[in-house]
C-alpha cells in the first residue's frame, strides 16, 4: 500500500492472542517486518486466546502464523495449567502469583529462536510488560537482554555473522500506553483474549488479575472498555 515502508526483512513475533502480543505484531508490521507469527497451545486453561491468535495474525498481515502443541501442564505447578490450582479473584497483591508459569517465556523464547535461525529472520518480537504486568520475572528487560546475548551465543547463525536481536517494544510501558498504542496501530482490543479464565466463547471472567490490570488500563487511557466480559 501506498506509504508503506520498505521491509525490513523477516521476523519472529509470539503471538498469545491478548492485547500486548496483538499490539506487538501491530507495532511490527508497522516498522515495516514481515511477522511469521507463534503461538504455543501449552496445557493453558484460557485456550480461547489461540483462537484469537488465529484471528489478530490474519487481520494485521502476518504472513504465516504456526502454533505448537506443548503440554506444560505435564508439569503443573501454575494456576494456568493445574486445574487443582485456582485462579486468583481477590485483586492483584505483591509478590509473583501463581498464575506464573515455569519457564513459559524462556520456552517460548527458544522456538522462536529455533523457527527465527530456519526463516534467517534476524529479529524475534515479545509482547513482555515489565510495568503493569503481574510480577512475573520473565517480563523484565535484563531478562530479554540475557536471552538475547544466550541466542548470540548458542545459535549456527549468530556465530556466522547473523545476529539475533530479541525486542519487546512494550516493556517499559503502561498498560494505558499500550491501549492507547494499540488504537493507534488498528488493533482492536474486543478481539483479543487477555483474560485466565475466559469462558468458551472467549468473554472474560472480569475478575483475574489480568482483567484487573485491562481493566484499570482502560480507566487510566481514558477509553471506553471494549472487552466482551461474561458478567
């Protein structure tokens, strides 16, 4: 289209199917990427946001998008993938909350990393938000940086002169910033799953910690509060 920039070459975007993933490939696609999207269906309670991935990669021009089958919940130990664990509902509190899943970005940073190095893609994009986030350690910028100079250092194409840059665009922002971002770029929040436990048809419960954090977003921007909420 008229005014677009050239590309940029290939990238790697995680695509979870919630609004900062959503607005990470939105802000992708603008620099000018061409965004090979990953899901990763891992055992997780709240599958609607696959269904959602499929959609937001279509509507904002990934040019492929694959998702993953791998069964975390092998393991358990979060809230998101043992149903004998309950997500919490009494507000968001100090602390990183069970809803932490072990090691789920450093996993999902290394499929990325593993597609990236097949396509000779030199970027891989996380929607991760060291801000308004849960207080998950896997969010952070040191943490991204560490496993940007990991893939620099285990990867064919890293030691042959292709360096892998690993961006999140959104880490140092607010979650009012983000939706505020996210109008601007033509995401449309409605579409996106942010919640832990949506019911079937993808609405949200309302009350998790993640509609919690959407939620007062959405109050600091000063947006109307387009999510579909089950109550």
């Amino acid at each position: 289209m008229a005014g677009a920039p050239a590309s940029r070459g290939k990238a790697v975007v995680l695509l979870s199917g919630g609004l900062d993933s959503a607005t990470t490939l939105a802000w992708a696609r603008r620099e000018g990427f061409e965004c090979h999207c990953l899901s990763v269906d891992y055992g997780q309670r709240h599958r609607a946001e696959l269904e959602a991935a499929t959609r937001i990669a279509s509507a904002n021009g990934a040019v492929a998008h694959k998702t993953i089958r791998l069964d975390l919940g092998a393991f358990g130990g979060s809230a998101l993938t043992d149903a004998s664990i309950k997500v919490p509902t009494g507000g968001v509190k100090g602390g990183i909350p069970v809803t932490y899943v072990p090691a789920r970005n450093t996993i999902m940073l290394s499929l990325a990393l593993g597609w990236a190095e097949v396509l000779g893609a030199r970027h891989i994009f996380v929607g991760a938000n060291a801000i308004d986030y849960s207080g998950y350690p896997d969010c952070r910028p040191e943490y991204l940086r560490a496993f940007e100079a990991m893939a620099n250092l285990a990867t064919k194409a890293a030691v042959e002169g292709r360096a892998i840059e690993v961006r999140g665009p959104l880490v140092d922002m607010s979650k009012a910033e983000i939706i505020r971002l996210a109008i601007e770029l033509g995401v449309d929040p409605a579409q996106t799953v942010t919640c832990y436990q949506p019911d079937e048809g993808g609405k949200a419960c309302g009350v998790c910690d993640a509609c919690r954090i959407r939620k007062d977003g959405f109050a600091a921007a000063g947006i109307a509060d387009t999510t579909r909420y089950a109550t």
